[in-house]
C-alpha cells in the first residue's frame, strides 16, 4: 500500500508575516454577514406578497375577545 502525502498549509504571508499579524481595517460599513439572507424573506419561504393578516385578525374565534 502506498503512503499518502499531503501537502503542507502555510499560515505565513509570502513576505514571512504569520495571518495573526495580517492588518485588518474595521470601519462603519465593514459587513461580515448580511442582516438578513435571502431565504429568510417570505420569497425564500415560497411565500406571495400582500399575506392575510388582515383577514386572519378578522376571523379570530369569539373566545379570543
């Protein structure tokens, strides 16, 4: 049976700089995940604009008062 070789991972920069050392600028608009994705909007759940609230509030049962 052969031997596997795998390649090695450098964490380093090509100048020999290791990641942890990489600069990273933080400013007002720097967006690591958007607020909302795209599946949690009533399209990504397969859902039709307009909804009916308005019809289901109307219709409660008379015990919800």
């Amino acid at each position: 049976m052969a031997a596997l070789v795998l390649p090695l991972v450098s964490t380093r920069e090509p100048d020999g700089r290791a990641d942890d050392d990489r600069a990273v600028e933080l400013t007002d608009d720097f967006v690591v995940l958007p607020e909302q994705t795209a599946d949690d909007t009533d399209h990504g759940w397969g859902e039709r604009a307009g909804g009916n609230d308005d019809w289901l509030l109307a219709e409660r049962p008379p015990h919800w008062g």
